[in-house]
C-alpha cells in the first residue's frame, strides 16, 4: 500500500500555534521531515517510534538539496509511510512547497498541504499590531530579501515597496535590509517609516525591536546576527511595549 505525504505548516515554532490538523498529523506520522526553523517543541508530539529526519534548510547553512527532499518523500510514501512534511510558518510562503507538490504529483503519491500561521502575522501578533489598518494600511506584502543567490532580488518593484499606505512584511531579508531601505528611500518611502524586527517569534529567544526604516538599516548594518528575523515596515499601528 503506498502511502501519504502531508504537507504541513508548522506555524512560528511555539506549538500552541500549531493548528488541531497539523496537530493530528504529526501525532500519527511514520516519518517526519523537518528543518532548523520547525522548534523541536513540536517534535516532541511526535510518536515515540516515528522516524525524524532533519533536512535543515535554513539560510547560510549546510542543508540537504530540495531534490533530495523530494526524493525521500516519494521513497517514504513508496514504502507505505504516513509522512509528514513540517514547514516553518504557512507552508506557501517562500517554502519552496511547489518543488514538493510536483514531485508528489509526478509520482502519483495521494497528498495534502495543511495552512497555518505565517512569521508575519505571528510577528504582528507578538508586538500587537495589526496588519491592516482601515485607513492607512489596505495593501499587505510578503516579500523575500534574498534571491537564489543570497542577494537582494534585481527585480524590485520599488512603486509598490515604497507605497505608505502599504504594510510590507519582508522574509529572509535582515541581512539585505539596509540596502533595500537606501533603495527604498531614495525611492520616496520616508525614513522615519515605522519599522519592527521580529526574531526567533514564539521562541524563548522571542525579540522585538520597534524602530524605523532608516533606524533598523543603520542597526543591522552592523551585524544581523543569527536568529531568524523577519521585518514590518509601513504604517504601523502604535507598538505596544
Ligand atoms: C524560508 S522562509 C519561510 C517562511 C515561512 N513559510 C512563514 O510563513 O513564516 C524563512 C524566513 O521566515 C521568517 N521566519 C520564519 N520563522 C520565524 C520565526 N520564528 N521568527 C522570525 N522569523 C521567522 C524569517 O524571515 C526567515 O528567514
């Protein structure tokens, strides 16, 4: 009997936001593939025989190929496995889920992506925020700060990313953020645009630095550090402390 891959989102790492779904899936998995962003927290539901794979992908570290990952999930469910594919934050956003989803396709494996809650809007719920504001912030946008190369993208759309009535939220980005932001002013955007850092969100690490757009460029031109980070600037509502 072949087996089934669930494509699961993991949420921002404290399993409290993992959704009841997620939740079961991981409970009742053979196998399970993780990385370095999915808190070990939520292993911890994992059944006591499943087998834990850790295919680390994060930035600037060693991790396994993507075609490599596809190929285990395939083998896995080939062999009958109920595998479960964690995915940090929602699976669709900069996850690399399509890679996974035509692959799955290609080999007729039955599958199923389970949503969950995103870093962004974890991150705005940690500082007390909204996302959108009635009348100032009516355009939300997820974007990467790195290309396949590591480098901010070429393609910017400066228009849309300087818009002030926009919240933008910007992944994998806190090492190319002042060269975005000097883009982004001299585009328009005003420095003084609210700004928030948001590392290692609903971690014991959890850290949040409220500031502006040319604030946060200056800080993190001094070092971005390690902890997974991912930044909001636009129209912010007032920060809580
Ligand atoms: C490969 S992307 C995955 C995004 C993920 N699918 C999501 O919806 O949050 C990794 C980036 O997401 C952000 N991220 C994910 N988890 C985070 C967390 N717990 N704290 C801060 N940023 C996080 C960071 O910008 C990180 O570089």
């Amino acid at each position: 009997m072949t087996g089934h891959v669930a494509l699961v989102s993991a949420g921002p790492g404290d399993p409290d936001l993992l959704t009841v779904k997620a939740l079961r899936l991981i409970r009742a998995a053979d196998a399970i593939l993780y990385d370095d962003l999915s808190a070990r927290a939520i292993l911890d539901h994992a059944r006591a025989d499943a087998r834990l794979i850790d295919v680390g992908k994060r930035a600037g570290r060693p991790s396994c190929k993507q075609g490599v990952i596809c190929a285990m999930l395939v083998d896995l469910a080939l062999g009958g496995a109920r595998v479960v594919r964690l995915k940090s934050g929602d699976a669709a956003i900069f996850g690399r889920l399509e890679e996974e989803l035509l692959a799955l396709r290609a080999a007729g494996i039955a599958h199923e992506v389970v949503p969950g809650v995103s870093s962004a809007s974890a991150a705005a719920a940690a500082a007390r925020i909204p996302l959108t504001r009635r009348l100032t912030a009516r355009r939300v946008q997820f974007i990467t700060g790195h290309d396949v190369n590591g480098k901010l993208p070429e393609s910017l759309n400066l228009g849309a990313l300087a818009d002030p009535e926009a919240t933008t939220a910007l992944f994998m980005g806190k090492r190319t953020f002042p060269e975005l932001a000097r883009r982004l002013i001299a585009a328009g955007l005003p420095p003084e645009t609210p700004a928030l850092l948001a590392e290692s969100i609903s971690q014991p690490g959890q850290r949040l630095t409220r500031s502006t757009v040319a604030a946060l460029a200056a800080m993190l031109a001094d070092g971005p550090g390690e902890a997974p980070g991912l930044i909001l600037y636009g129209p912010l509502a007032e920060m809580q402390p």
